[in-house]
C-alpha cells in the first residue's frame, strides 16, 4: 500500500490519501459563512463598456457566464475579407 499524503486534523480528523483510493466523508468545519446572497445576474452579454457585477463578500449558488460576441464575416469587393464584430451590418 503506497501512502501519497497524509491528513492530520486539528481535533478529530487524520488518515492517509492513497494511490487509486477515493476521498470520502462529512466535513464539519463549525464555520458560519454570514454574507448576503448575490442577487445579481448570473448569465451577461458582454459590452463595449466595463460592466461591474457586485459579487465582492456575496454567496453565490452557480459560475457567472458571459455570453460570446457575435462575429460575422464576409467576401468584401476587395477579394478580401470584412469582420463585424457584434453582429452583420448591411450596407
């Protein structure tokens, strides 16, 4: 049995961490977490202008996600190659 690490707690936690073992368990660390709940959106479309989500000392229940910025592009007259960014403009 190949130890890999090993755990030793403060009052009623120890063992060993093993190659190919799973870690399993109830941890109760008597740790109260008083901060108010983020209220805010949790999916944005992103913008052009710097947009603060107040999350700073907040709970939150799930990862914050934003969203791509379309690009479009297309065959110019040039031969070459024209980029939108935010969306397909017609000319």
């Amino acid at each position: 049995m190949l130890v890999v690490g090993n755990i030793k707690g403060v009052n009623s936690i120890s063992g060993d961490i093993r190659r190919g073992a799973a870690l399993s368990g109830n941890i109760s660390a008597g740790i109260s977490i008083d901060k108010p709940a983020y209220a805010g959106p949790y999916t944005v479309e992103p913008e052009f202008e710097s947009v603060t989500l107040e999350t700073a000392n907040k709970t939150m229940k799930e990862n914050v996600t934003v969203e791509a910025i379309t690009v479009s592009r297309t065959t110019n007259q040039s031969g070459g190659k024209t980029v939108y960014i935010g969306g397909n403009i017609s000319a």
